[in-house]
C-alpha cells in the first residue's frame, strides 16, 4: 500500500490485517495446519492429522485475533510512524536539491513556498505535540497526513522547476515578434504559434502547480487552528478537527495526484 493511501482509518485497519496475517504467530500455525490438511488428505484423517489441523487453526484464529484485535492501535502506529518516517527522509534530500536549484531560476514564489512550508508543517507539528502524546495512535495518523501534503507540496515545487528550466530555451518576446510580423500565409507561421503555445501551456502548469500548493497550505493552517481548539479526550480529536484532517488528506492526494502526471 502506497504512504499517500495510508492515512485514513479504513486504510489504515486493511495495513493491521495484512500485518496480523503475516505475524509469526499466525502464518506458522496456519502452515501447520495446511500440513495437517495435506497429510490427511494423502493418507487419511486420522486422530493425529485431525488434531493437527484442528490446533493449528485455532492458533492461528487466536492470534490474529489478538494482533488484530488487543495489539491494533500499536501495530497500527507502528506502521504510520515507518511511513511518515521514510516520508521525512525523502523529504529532507528533496529540500536540499530544491534550495540548491532554485538560486538560478526565476520562480520567487516557488521559493517563498519551499519556506512556508517549513514553518507551518514545523506549527502545526508543535500544536499536535501539545494535543497528543506520540506514542497516540491519532498523533502518527495526524503526523503522517501533514508530512505527506509536506512532501506532495515539494514534488510539485521541483515539477514547477523542471518546467521552468524548459522555458529557459524559449524567448517568447521574440516569438510574438516574428509572429506578428508574418502573413497568415507564411509556411514558418504554424511551428512558430506551435512553439508558442507550448510555452503558454507550460507557464499554466506552473501556475497551477504553485496554485494548488498555495491551497493545501491554507488547509495546512486551518486544521492547526482547528486543532489548537480541539477538546482532546481518550486519545481522539472531535469531529471538527477529524473532518479537517480528512479534507487535508483529500487535499495531499491531489497534489500526489497532481505531481506524479
């Protein structure tokens, strides 16, 4: 399972199952018992390979049940903290090659953003810290949510980049020029207006990438507030700052979404 499909509840139980399926204790006695059923089935089902088959199931229902049952919200915030973890890294090597490259382009609010970014994941990292205690289950869930619109939001700062770096090789003044200066019969006329176009498009989805992270920084901020009001009891949030973070989970998938085209 991907790390942006990660982060809601119905993603995270279906990430416990398949850990819990895959649990020693578990895949071993579920073995055992297929090894009764193969034994029986060669040579007859006799007490002994009935009982094989009968201990080894009922083990392995046991301990599903008590690793997907009495050990879920731990397995479950050891998932999310690998994810957000390995998140964090990619991030910090993305940031480090964005900074370097940015110096010698002309995108200024591509810039500002690389920043803005940083002090308000660092914010709401910080409110978080102050509602939840990190070894929660809704702190990793929270966490991880925030780092993956951190990272989504920096893939499209380095898009907006590599399209930048191509306009680099067209002078669009010079285009128009010579566009405006030929008949509408002048056989160079179509590749000129093709050239153009192209980097017409290509500024729009400049544009449209920093638009976009321009919105999931202002859902960034919302779901801080939002959280730094939030009644916090047994380890949840209310219903408030819960469809908050959903609506910034939707938000990361749109910029991953965005950013992987």
């Amino acid at each position: 399972m991907a790390a942006k499909d990660l982060f809601q509840p119905a993603q995270i139980r279906r990430a416990v199952a398949q850990k819990a399926a895959i649990s020693p204790f578990v895949l071993y006695p579920a073995v055992l018992s297929g090894l009764g059923v193969v034994t029986g089935a060669l040579f007859g089902f006799g007490g002994l390979a009935l009982g094989v088959v009968g201990f080894g199931a009922a083990t392995a229902v046991t301990a599903f049940a008590t690793e997907f049952g009495w050990r879920r919200d731990e397995h479950a915030k050891n998932i999310l903290m690998q994810a957000t973890r390995k998140m964090e890294q990619r991030r910090q090597h993305v940031i480090s090659s964005i900074k370097q490259e940015l110096a010698g382009l002309d995108l200024p609010l591509a810039a500002e953003q690389v920043d803005t970014f940083d002090v308000k994941f660092s914010t709401f990292v910080a409110v978080l810290a102050d509602r939840f205690a990190i070894t929660e289950l809704t702190y990793a869930r929270y966490l991880g949510v925030a780092e993956q619109v951190y990272l989504s939001g920096l893939d499209n700062i380095r898009n907006a980049m590599i399209a930048q770096k191509a306009l680099g090789a067209i002078n669009a003044d010079r285009l128009r020029q010579r566009i405006a200066g030929l008949s509408a019969s002048a056989p160079e006329r179509p590749a000129l207006l093709s050239r153009l176009e192209g980097f017409n498009s290509t500024l729009a989805q400049i544009s449209e990438l920093l638009l976009l992270n321009e919105k999931a920084l202002t859902q960034l901020d919302d779901v801080t507030q939002r959280l730094a009001r939030t009644k916090v009891e047994r380890g949840m949030a209310d219903s408030d700052t819960e469809s908050a973070i959903a609506e910034l989970h939707r938000q990361g998938l749109r910029l991953a979404e965005y950013a992987s085209q």
